[in-house]
C-alpha cells in the first residue's frame, strides 16, 4: 500500500461531492500523484489503465486504488471517471489525452502537455469544443512559494523587472536506449527539463520571449544532452536557462529587478524557499508542502472542475501554446527534428 497522506488543508473542499479520478500510465510519476492525491479532500482515486492491463492491476492493488482498466480505452468509456491523470512518458501524451478529452473527461497532463505547439493546440481547440477542462501538470507552478513570490513581483517589490535566469541540469543514465536520449520518444533536455525554466520565465515575465539564441551540444542518439538559450522579452527584458541531462549543473532560478531581485535556491521546480534581496535586509520565506507537492495542483484541477471551468487562471492554456512553441523554435535552431517528423517532411 502508498503511505497514507494527512489530510490537513483545503477545508472549503472538504464537504463537497467526490472528483472521481483515473490514472493512465502506471509508473514512477503516478505513484507520486496517488501519494500527494491522498492530502486532497473529495480526490478519489478510482481506477488506473495503461498499456500493460497486469501492471495496471498490480499498481491498482499496491495504491489501494478501487478498481483498474484493461486499456485507456476502456476508460475513456468508464462513466464513473470524471478526471484523468495523463502520466505516460510524454511522446504518447497526445493521443492519450486526444482520447479522454474526445469522450468527456477532464485531463491533466504531465509536463510537456504535447511534443510540439501543434499537437497543444488540436488538444486545446477539442478540450474548448467538447467544454472539457484541460491543463499542463507543470506542478512548480502550483507551489506555495511561488504565490508568495507572485505578490512580490505584482507589488513591484524588486523594482522593474530586467532579468530572469535559471538552471535544471542534471547527470542522468546515459545508457542511449533509455527515454531522455532516445529520438523516438522525443527525448532530449528540453523537453524533459527546460520546459520548467521556460514555464517560470513566463510566470515572472507574462509574455512569450520575442527572439531566443541556442546553443546546444547534442548526444551520440541526436538529441539535445546539454542546451543553454538566451532570450529577449518585451519592455527591455532578458532571459537565459540552461539545461541538461550530462552535467550537475546549477537548478536555481533567480529573477532580477532594479531594485532588487528574488532568489529560489538549488531545485527551484520543488521550492519550499524564497528569498527577497533588496538593501541590506533580505526577507527569507518557506512554504513546506503538506504532502510530496503534486497535492497543490491537484487541488487546483478539483477547483476548476467544480467552478465549472475548463481551465485554470493560474496555468493558461494560451501559455501552455506559448511555451510549446517557444521550444518548437528552440529545436528548429538548434536542428532537433524526431523521426516522425522527419518522415511527415519527406511525405510532404
């Protein structure tokens, strides 16, 4: 069984009906998102599917999870699911959520909603045709830190905002087989980490970079193992990340005013601090999660869903596009084509 989570917050939850939820893609990710679903009151997790109905039912029994489904399939026509958790790996994420969407059901997706901006925007056009909620499982944007860290930027606590810089490099498995370096599963850094320091630069700056500049050194599969990107913003602002999956590298974020700048320290996509540096008198904060951080956007998708809506202020859709296409120029610049795409080119 997953530990049990408390359920100590989100009280105005607390009376209302069941959001009755299933999960697709029965892995590492997942269990992540039962555990911290546990600390959410009215979240109901009700069944799991993936492509491997014998491991579906393995990881049903392990969650103590009510029941499993054979396929993805079989779920989309479970009228008794109201929400689903799309966490398969993320070059099946379309046509999962293509599915769930096409039968009524509202969808999270883990992070990157889709593989490029026009695969986002077939999900977005169908989620706002069928009046299905829809949203990016880009869990950092949902951190308590970060709402703290909104107040100081909308009371112009660091002055005019002019730079924003950040880091996600990791040194993962650089076995060539493995998801992250292969090109048929749309592997590469970018995708895989820099869409956290591309969704942050949005949240701090409200806007879509106006040029980016790559450089990228890429793996012996043809993917981007370690990629740096300097941008520029509207009203005179700058923006950089790097990102990588061969190196230990920086994974701060730092956003800097004219008066100051706020400072989140090593693993800014799992914060629980921040730090406001303006004069000689730093202002530290800490937000601890309740649960493994995933409850905080979880509790936002059983918000929308209640409210009726069918998408969360706090993560746009038009951001969520803007982002993907932010990273289809990247790896246009940066030559990055999947094979698939090379063959669509071909056929064209």
């Amino acid at each position: 069984m997953l530990p049990r989570r408390p359920v100590i917050f989100f009280n105005d939850m607390e009376s209302i009906e069941p959001l009755r939820w299933g999960i697709i893609g029965p892995g590492a990710i997942a269990r992540k998102f039962a555990q911290d679903a546990q600390a959410v009151p009215g979240c109901v997790l009700e069944s799991v599917a993936g492509r491997d109905a014998a491991r579906a039912e393995a990881f049903a029994r392990e969650g103590g999870i009510r029941r499993f489904h054979a396929s993805p399939l079989a779920m989309a026509e479970d009228a008794a699911i109201d929400a689903v958790y799309v966490a398969t790996p993320h070059h099946n994420h379309f046509d999962t959520a293509m599915l769930m969407l096409s039968h009524g059901k509202a969808v999270l997706v883990e992070k990157p909603i889709t593989v490029s901006a026009a695969e986002a925007s077939r999900l977005i056009e169908t989620a706002r045709i069928n009046s299905v909620f829809l949203m990016e499982a880009l869990w950092t944007r949902f951190l308590p830190v970060f709402d703290e860290v909104r107040r100081w930027l909308d009371d112009r606590a660091i002055g005019r905002l002019r730079m924003v810089s950040s880091g996600f490099c990791v040194r993962g498995n650089q076995d060539p087989t493995l998801r992250w370096l292969d090109p048929a599963k749309a592997g590469g850094s970018l995708l895989d980490l820099g869409v956290y320091c591309l969704s942050m630069q949005q949240f701090a700056t409200g806007a879509a970079p106006l040029s980016t500049s790559p450089q990228a050194v890429v793996a012996s599969t043809g993917v981007d193992e370690l990629l740096t990107v300097a941008m520029r913003y509207p009203d005179g602002v700058l923006g950089q990340f790097t990102c990588g999956l061969a190196a230990h590298g920086d994974t701060s974020l730092t956003i800097a005013g004219e008066a100051g700048r706020i400072h989140v320290p090593h693993s800014f996509f799992s914060a629980q601090r921040a730090t406001l540096l303006c004069g000689n008198h730093p202002r530290e904060i800490e937000r601890p999660f309740i649960a493994g951080g995933f409850e905080y956007q979880i509790a936002e998708v059983c918000r929308c869903i209640r409210r009726g809506a069918i998408e969360s202020d706090k993560m746009p859709l038009r951001e969520t596009l803007e982002t993907m296409r932010t990273m289809d120029l990247i790896r246009s610049q940066i030559g990055l084509v999947y094979p698939w795409e090379r063959a669509r080119h071909v056929a064209g």
